[in-house]
C-alpha cells in the first residue's frame, strides 16, 4: 500500500514537473514573440519614416525647354537654338467643312528653291532645320529653320506609319506618285498650294515663334492609272495661327 502511494505521489510531482516545463516554454515562446513583433513595428516604423523623409521629386515634361506656348489649346515646349528660329506647323484635316481626321501625324516634308524633295531628316543633316519634333495626336510639327535659309517650302506627308506601309518610308517615292496624283487632280500645269517657310519674314522681331494653321485635304488616286492607288496630301489653306506664351 505505501508503495503505491509512494508510486503515486513520483507520478504526481513528474507530472507536476512537465507542466511547469511546458508552461516556462510557453512563456519563453511568447516573450520571444512579443520581442519580435516589437523589433518588426520598430523596423516597419523606421522603414515608414525614411520614405516620409525622402521628397517625391515632381517631374516637369518641359523642363528641358526654354519657353512653353499654347496653341490651339496645345501646349508646345520651344528651345533657344541660336541661329534658328522656330515654327509651329499645325495640320488640320479638312474636306467638306469637316475638320475630322488625322492623315499626317504632323509629318512633312520640304521643296527647296530648286522644287527638289528634302526629308525633315535630311533637312537636319543639312543644317536647313536643327532639330523637329511630331507632335502625332495633335498633328503638329515643331522644327528649327535656319533663320537666313529663305526659298523653302513645305508640303504635308504621310504619318511616319503609313509612309513606311505604303512607301518604305521613302519620302522621294511619296513625292513622285504625289506628282501624278497632281497632275489628275489639278492638271498639267496648274500651281497648287504650299506652305512658304521664310524666318526672315515669318518670325517677327518679339514673336516666341511663327504658327501657321495648314487646312489639308486626301485625294485617292491610282499611281500612273493603275485601278489600286493611294491617298495624297494637298494643301488648301495656309494662315497664321495664334499662340499664348505660358513660359
């Protein structure tokens, strides 16, 4: 009898033993924890007041700019490039009193005084123009004209797209089949409509830049009476555009 009660008070006080056991560890894993959600607060904490301290630098789209206009509720960036002077050539589709459409992306192309074709890419490599840039959603072209290179003008081409579709991009090939379709559409002969680019005139003393509003019109046509053909740009109205200076 005394050794089953003695038996039973080892088993007792073992069992006491483990429970205290597996409460000190309990206790020990949840100061652990607290400890390490402590820690990560103050991590997440510290992490939240450097990104608080660090500015959020804005970025300005015509900080590289030295003026900023508005013209037909579009704001343009300008540079100074001495020696040039700036232009602001806004395309606008019309046929029928519609002014819907968008054939350019503000693409163009020069005639010089001798009627031969210059790309705006050769125009820059000549030293003509210094620099351009299509303005494709609004279907306007700002470039840089040498200020004493009178004798040039300009005509309306493809978008960037659609002249390498139809015309790998070639320029001169546009020009040529543009011939054609203006010979059947306005006869041997006859003048048709360009836009004159004249910095000496166009660009008055205080002006910021010259704007000219070019109304332009598609004409279909088969290349040398082929039934397949394309559409070509010509010119119907060339006017001086207004601008707002905003910087």
């Amino acid at each position: 009898m005394m050794k089953s009660r003695v038996a039973g008070c080892v088993m007792r006080v073992a069992e006491i033993k483990r429970r205290v056991l597996v409460c000190w560890i309990c206790c020990a894993l949840t100061v652990l924890s607290l400890t390490g959600c402590g820690r990560s607060q103050e991590a997440c904490t510290a992490v939240a007041a450097v990104a608080e301290a660090v500015p959020v630098e804005e970025t300005d789209p015509y900080k590289k700019y030295d003026h900023v206009v508005e013209v037909d509720g579009v704001e343009v960036g300008l540079k100074d490039i001495e020696g040039y002077k700036p232009y602001v050539i806004h395309f606008i589709y019309s046929t029928w009193d519609n002014t819907d459409g968008n054939a350019t992306d503000g693409n163009a192309f020069f005639k010089d005084s001798n009627k031969q074709t210059v790309s705006l890419d050769d125009a820059k490599k000549k030293g003509i123009i210094a620099d351009y840039e299509l303005l494709k959603g609004d279907e306007m072209l700002v470039m840089y004209v040498k200020e004493n290179k009178n004798g040039l003008s300009l005509m309306p081409a493809p978008g960037p797209g659609d002249l390498r579709l139809s015309f790998e991009s070639d320029i001169e090939a546009y020009s040529v089949m543009w011939s054609d379709a203006a010979m059947a559409k306005i006869g041997l002969g006859n003048e048709y409509k360009m836009i004159d680019i004249s910095p000496s005139v166009d660009i008055e003393e205080d002006a910021v830049v010259c704007v000219k509003e070019v109304l332009y019109e598609t004409y279909f046509h088969g290349a040398f009476g082929a039934n397949v053909g394309q559409y070509y740009l010509f010119v119907k109205d060339v006017k001086y555009g207004e601008y707002t200076t905003i910087k």
